[in-house]
C-alpha cells in the first residue's frame, strides 16, 4: 500500500479505509447527487405547473 500519496488527501478516512469502501462510498455519494437533483427537479416541475399553470413536459 502506498500511504504517501493517500494520505495527502484524507488523513483521517481514506487511509483507513479498504479500496473497495472508498469506491463504494464515492459512487454511494454520487448517485445521493444525482438523485437529489433528479427530486429537486422534480419539485420544482412540480410547483411550478401548480402555482402558475406552466405547460410541464
């Protein structure tokens, strides 16, 4: 294991970790993003054809 290069970036988290943690982790957090602009979109399609009336596709 090289620890130098690692332990530059999260000294506390990622040198710790297993490798398979940290990949899980990182797309874990990326598919929370992409799901909450997904709802956030969403929301607002939502409020906008209800208070205003707008054609949604």
């Amino acid at each position: 294991m090289n620890s130098g290069e690692e332990r530059s970036e999260w000294p506390s988290v990622r040198w710790h970790l297993p490798k398979g943690v940290d990949v899980l982790t990182t797309l874990a957090t990326r598919s929370a993003f992409m799901l909450g602009e997904a709802y956030i979109g969403w929301l607002g399609r939502g409020l906008y054809g209800g208070f205003f009336k707008l054609p949604v596709q």
